[in-house]
C-alpha cells in the first residue's frame, strides 16, 4: 500500500519486481480507499483481515515450532475486540487484546513469550486505530483521508528523496538503505501533505494540522524501522510473501500501525474516546 522504502538509496529494483509493486499498490489503495468512503461493517472486514494477517505473520516469525498455539491463543481475542470495536465499545476491545496478550505470551516458547505478547497489541491497532477513526459520524471518513494521505505520501516522499540524493544513513544498524535525506523528505512531504488536505477540506488551524501531519510521519518512519528491526532479529527478509513484489502486510502497513495508533490517541486526547476524528481535525 506504499509506493516503496522510505529512504532507500542506490539500489534498483528489476522491472518485474517494480511492476509488482506497483500492481499491487493500484489494487490496495483502491481498496482501502473504497472501504473508507462505505464505512460500516465493509471497513469493519477490511481491516479485521488486515488485523488477522498481521497477527498471523507476526506468530509465524517470532513463535517458531509452537505458531499454532499461539495463533489460536490470540487470535481469538483479536476476533472478538474488533467486534466490540465496531459495536462502540473501544475500551472492552482493549482490555481483550490486552488479556489476549497475555494468554499468547504464555503459550509461546520460552524466550519468546514476550515477542509474542507484544504481536497482539500490534495487530489489534491495525484494526482498532481505524475503525475507531471511521466511525466517528461527523469526520470519520476525513480522517482517514487524512491519515492515507500522511502515511503514503511518506512512504513515496522518502522513498524518492532518498534514492535521488542519498548521503548518510538514518540507522544504518536496523536498516541499511534509509538515508537522512529520504527522513526529512517523508516529513516535509507529509506537511505539505497535511496542508492540502485541510485547505480542500476547509478545515480551519492549518498550521496545527500541518504539526500532526509531522508527528504521524515521524511515528510512521518510526513504525517502518521497528518492523526492520523485528525482521533482522529473527533472521527474515520479509514478514511473508502474501503480497506479489511486496513482501507481507507487516512489510506494507509498519508505518500505519504506528500513524493509525498515534492518530487514534491524539484524537482521543483531544476529542474523547467518542469523537477521536473530530479530535484529530477539528480545534
């Protein structure tokens, strides 16, 4: 759903794997787009199986020999908080994942019980984030229009500063091919981003939105670089191969996990737990 690393530098892709990439862009932004303008229990799906492919990628890396038990532990109570999420009920939803977690770390081998308590958390804002944002009757779907236009444009921005200037790595150690330039690209990108979409849609405080629109690309750079960490620490190149040319939904939605859940909360903070848009947008 992105257009390639943020802040990637020198190294080309072969064609056939470019032109995956960008099939596979054209089909999942459509889609995410498409679920956003309908809302309802078609958003709700979109991104509980968003949610569910997350969680089981996460199990398949961390959990070894015993992803089955694990699997099962949590995915359960991922199921059942995305239910109360979209009945109204967010803070049940978290509580679940919370006791979800739990009951996965127990199950996982030792040594590993706290990566896989850790999954759930990180599936479940994948698909409690949004529908919270969506579901907000006034802004609910100028969020997440908001929130697509941060992340992407990121994603895009950094990927095409980074590999036209290059220079210095950002953290060489986690991933080596993001650069500075690529971080400071996705930021400014995002800012403009941020701008354009409150003038368009009138919104008024454009300069605040324009200072969220640089704290969600920062959480989504940030978002990218953990999910490189994960994947050097197990010894993986990808979190699967269920997306053709662009690895698995972990490879794609890092930097949404983490814009989604920091977007949800700012909303929260300033709006309520009923209304997290109008708390994201609206001042």
């Amino acid at each position: 759903m992105r257009a390639g690393d943020p802040g990637s530098s020198g190294v080309q892709a072969s064609g056939s794997e470019l032109m995956l990439r960008i099939a596979s862009a054209l089909l999942l932004a459509p889609l995410a787009l498409g679920s956003a303008y309908i809302g309802g229990w078609p958003f709700v799906i979109f991104w509980s199986l968003a949610a569910l492919g997350i969680w089981w990628e996460w199990t398949w890396l961390v959990a070894g020999e015993r992803s089955k038990w694990v699997l099962m532990a949590g995915g359960s109570a991922l199921v059942i908080s995305l239910v109360l999420a979209s009945l109204g009920r967010p803070a049940v939803a978290v509580l679940v994942v919370a006791l979800g977690s739990a009951a996965a770390g127990a199950v996982a081998p030792a040594g590993r019980r706290g990566w896989a308590a850790a999954g759930l958390p990180y599936a479940g804002a994948v698909g409690i984030a949004p529908i919270m944002l969506r579901f907000d009757s006034e802004d609910g779907f100028l969020a997440m229009v908001f929130l697509f236009a941060i992340v992407w444009t990121t994603d895009s921005a950094a990927y095409f500063c980074g590999r036209m200037i290059g220079g210095p790595k950002l953290l060489a150690q986690v991933s080596p091919k993001k650069t500075w330039s690529g971080a400071i690209g996705g930021l400014a990108g995002a800012i403009i981003a941020a701008i354009a979409v409150a003038e368009v849609a009138g919104l008024a405080q454009v300069a605040a939105l324009a200072g969220i629109g640089a704290i969600l690309s920062v959480f989504a750079q940030a978002g990218d670089l953990f999910e490189s960490r994960l994947k050097r620490t197990f010894g993986a190149k990808d979190s699967s191969h269920l997306i053709p040319g662009h690895g698995g939904l972990m490879d794609r939605l890092d930097g949404f996990v983490a814009a989604a859940a920091a977007a949800a909360l700012i909303g929260i903070l300033l709006g309520g737990i009923e209304a997290p848009a109008q708390g994201l947008l609206v001042w």
